[in-house]
C-alpha cells in the first residue's frame, strides 16, 4: 500500500527507510535538492510538480515543496507481538492515547514518541485521528519509525498488556499522586486522555495507577502532546534510557 507523505522530514525519513517509489518537487531550495538528489541516486524517479497540484496530492498545503509516494505500514505492529514481547520480559514503553481527535496533535506526539524511544503508540479506531499526511508532517519522521497500533477495543487491550506484566499508568488532572511520585520504570504503557474530555471511564478504570501534573498557575491543563512530551521524558529519565 502507497500514500503521499509531505514535507522535508517525512520524505527525509521515508528515504532513508527506502520506502520512497516517486518523489515530487516544487520548489529548489537546498534541502529539497538533496532530497532530490538522493532519490535520483537511488533509482527513484523525481518528477516537477506545481504547488496547487501538491498540494492535492498530499492532502495539505503544508508540504514545503516537497511530497512523496512511499510505502506505508512497514513500521506497524499487533497487539499479539507486543504482548509476546512483555511476556518475554521487554521492559517496554507504549504511549497509548484515548481519543486524540486533532491531527496535529498526534503527529507532535509521534515526534515525542520516537525521540523518546517508545516502541509502540496505541490508539482506539474510533474517535480518534487517523495517521493522515497532516498528521505525519507534524509527526517530522516519527510516524515512519514509531509502531502505530489502532485497536477495536482499547480498554481490552490494556487488560491484554496487564496480564502480560505490563504496568498501566493514566494522566488525570485530579489524580492524588503527582507524576513524579510515580515509579515508572519496568514495562509501562502511559495512558493519555483526549484534547477536551481527558480519560473516558473506561479507560481509567483499566489503569493500575493515575498520576497528574503540578499545575503552580492559572491555566487547568497543558495540551496533550505537551503533557505526553513531559511524561514520556520523566519515564525516559527514571529509565536511564529511551525504550527502543
């Protein structure tokens, strides 16, 4: 399966895992020469293209001049392989988000997700963002090399993961514990809430620990992709390391 990916990172990133099939410019500013140069050094046909039609062929306008035809789904996993995972004793860090519904905060959680070494981002197909081209762009490569797993029943798979040792820790604002009091090292999936509504029940009721963040002035919550980065990170330091 082929999808166009826009922007200098996601084709940059597509590239280099050599995915790409066609690439498509529309500008010649440095950086989209190089990509251009190196998909000509790879056998990779490079066609002119004007911004209004890569514009229809990415989907967004935000495509920096540049766009690809690229595989897509190599980088996906099952709920069956992590599970075999965390039964074999990987210590394990999945971000699991309940609901994100804005395309560009799933691709800056993405972004997070790979820096921070996450082996895998889980989402319910309902009610959530689909892994589109904006959300890739934002995603600067992320959603290229980050597992990306869409589940018919979230709270079941969090139910699959606790029995296989997987500790499941949410984000509430009103949660007794800070996220600092928190041991999150070991096999852990950090569960959080949609842009507006936070968890959904359910899914609260299928964390084993809930931890909020210090919030010292006048705003309630931070955005979800800035509360995933701030938490991933505090994971990631608990750890000595990224996941991956």
């Amino acid at each position: 399966m082929t999808e166009f990916l826009a922007g200098v990172h996601p084709v940059r990133a597509a590239l280099a895992a050599g995915r790409v099939k066609e690439l498509h410019v529309a500008a010649s500013n440095r950086r989209v020469r190089e990509l251009a140069d190196t998909a000509r050094g790879a056998g990779i046909p490079v066609l002119s293209t004007d911004k209004q039609q890569l514009t229809i062929l990415a989907g967004t306008d935000r495509h920096q001049g540049v766009a690809a035809r690229a595989e897509i789904g190599e980088n996906q996993t099952d709920m069956d392989q992590l599970v075999q995972r965390a039964e074999a004793g990987e210590s394990l860090l999945l971000l699991v988000l309940d609901g994100v519904q804005d395309p560009q905060n799933l691709g800056a959680c993405l972004r997070t997700a790979d820096a921070a070494g996450v082996d895998a981002v889980i989402v319910p197909k309902d009610r959530s963002s689909p892994l589109s081209p904006a959300a890739r762009k934002v995603a600067a490569g992320g959603a290229e090399t980050v597992p990306f797993l869409q589940v018919t029943n979230l709270a079941r798979s969090l139910e699959q993961l606790k029995t296989a040792g997987v500790w499941v820790a949410g984000l509430a604002g009103e949660a007794d514990q800070s996220l600092y009091e928190l041991d999150l090292t070991g096999p852990l999936a950090l569960v959080m809430g949609a842009e507006a509504d936070g968890l959904r029940r359910l899914t609260r009721e299928h964390c084993d620990f809930l931890g909020s963040l210090p919030m010292a002035g006048t705003v309630e919550s931070l955005n979800v992709s800035v509360t995933a980065g701030v938490c991933l990170y505090e994971a990631v330091r608990q750890r000595g390391g990224g996941g991956r």
